[in-house]
C-alpha cells in the first residue's frame, strides 16, 4: 500500500508520512509524560523519541514508497569531512552574523552591553549544544525531508514560498513571522551553496521531468551550521543577559519583546545574509 504513495501528489504524501510518525510515537511519548513528573525531562525524551522514529521512519519510507535506500543521502545528509568543515563554516557564518547584528546596535545606542551576570562559558558551551541540536533536527525535517517530498512535484519557486511558510507556521503566528519565513529562505539557499557543480552540469542536460527527479543535490552542513549559528550567538548574548536595550527605542526596530527577528534590523540583517547566499549559489563556476 505505502508503494502507491509514490502516484499521489505532495500533500498527500506529506500527510500520510506525519501519520505514520505520530502514530508510531504516540505509544512511546504518553507513558513517558504519565510516569515522568520532571517537565524538562518529559520534553527532552520525547522529542529524542520523535527525531530517533522520524530518522528511522525516513530509512524505511525510502525503501517502500521510492525504492531509494539512501534517502538521507539524498537530502543532503554525509557524514564526511567536506560536509565538517561546511558545517564549521555555517557556524561561524551564523554566530558572527549575531555578533555583528547586535555591534551594530550598540554604536546606534540602541543596546548598551554589560558584563554577564552568570559563567559565560558554560553559557556558550550549553548554547552550543542546544544549538546543534536543533539545527541538526530542524534542517533535516525542513530542509532534507519536507523540501525533497515539495521538490518531486513543484518548481523551485513554489518549493521556496511552501517550505518557508510552513517553516514559519510551525514556529506560530507571532510578529517574527516575515523573518522566520526569510530566515528558511536564506537557509534553503545555503544548501544550494553547497551543491556540486557537476550535478548543476548534469540536471541541466536533462528534461523538466528528470531535473524533478534528478536535480542537484545539495549538502546540509551550511544549513545546520548557520541555524546552529544564529541559535548559538542569541543564546549567549540572551541567556548571558550581555546586552541592555535602550527604553527610548521602538520595538519595531530593534524586535518585540527584545526578539530581533522580531525587528527591521533583524529583518535586514537576514536579508543581507539571504542576498550574499544567493550570490555564491549562483556563483559562476571557475
């Protein structure tokens, strides 16, 4: 029956797959909020459940919905030593974008920096590893599954508006919408940098229907890495308290509720980033 999916358009596939998800996560995740008292812990296990299920769950759709064992492969996901270092890269892009994001606003005077009122270290080192963590988990459901099930059936920039919106809905209707929807945007560009010239020469020889089938493949480690980044460099400035923002500037610029993907200047500042992204993806080749 799963093999029958393949002839069904993307919502339905993409519905079909959740179902299957939360069904088989539903017996592992109720007897754990019922016997665990702990919150934190409660949340932790069960999204390790999901995300354990969910890489499972992909090794298996491949098998049985595409006939393609490799799917992780094939959304961009390689354990190599090429993808490390666009992973680091990715890192460094995002955490110094923060950085710069917020050195910027204090020469305005918007923000006045101050000295961290907990050990900054073990700030940035528990930062990092929540960042990674989502950055891990949220690009490969994002940009690896959700973009490849979108990138079988429609155009590109059909795929860009759909992933992005529904990147943005996950994360609610609140005032960072246009920035989160900017920031998947950015990020599904970031893994068309890292696409190999020699599949960009070979989707390119082919028809419309190969290139749906057949097209480049790019790699996630910018992806993850500049997510992880961006995670990274806020967790240290907000967690660290390093930062006091000035009473007389309106939260529409800076962010609301001291959020600045809530704020035109953060809306800039991924836009800038977005617009350097697409460059070097359309860079031409050497």
């Amino acid at each position: 029956m799963l093999s029958k999916l393949i002839n069904y358009p993307a919502p339905v596939r993409i519905a079909a797959f959740l179902s299957v998800l939360v069904l088989v996560w539903m017996p592992l995740a109720l007897p754990i909020y019922w016997l665990i008292s702990d919150s934190n812990l409660v949340g932790i296990l069960t999204l390790v459940a999901l995300y354990s299920e969910f890489i499972l769950l992909v090794g298996l759709w491949g098998r049985w919905v595409y006939r393609q064992p490799n799917l992780l492969w094939r959304y961009g996901l390689e354990f190599s030593r090429r993808m490390g270092l666009e992973l680091l890269a990715g890192l460094l892009l995002g955490s110094f974008s923060v950085a710069a994001l917020f050195i910027t606003q204090s020469l305005f005077g918007w923000v006045v920096w101050q000295s961290p009122s907990i050990a900054i270290l073990q700030v940035a080192l528990e930062g990092l590893l929540v960042a990674l963590g989502i950055g891990f988990v949220e690009e490969l459901f994002f940009r690896g599954w959700l973009l490849d099930e979108l990138q079988r059936d429609y155009r590109l920039p059909v795929v860009f508006v759909v992933d992005a919106a529904i990147f943005a809905l996950v994360h609610g209707l609140k005032p960072q919408f246009p920035a989160l929807f900017l920031l998947a945007v950015t990020l599904i560009l970031a893994k068309q940098a890292c696409t190999d010239l020699d599949d960009v020469l070979s989707s390119d020889r082919n028809n419309l229907r190969s290139q749906t089938l057949n097209r480049p493949r790019g790699r996630l480690g910018v992806p993850m890495g500049l997510h992880a980044g961006l995670v990274w460099g806020y967790y240290i400035v907000n967690v660290g308290k390093l930062i006091q923002y000035a009473p007389q500037v309106p939260e529409w610029l800076t962010g609301f509720d001291h959020n600045p993907l809530a704020g035109v200047i953060g809306i800039l500042f991924l836009s800038a980033l977005a617009v350097g992204l697409w460059g070097y993806a359309n860079r031409p080749p050497i």
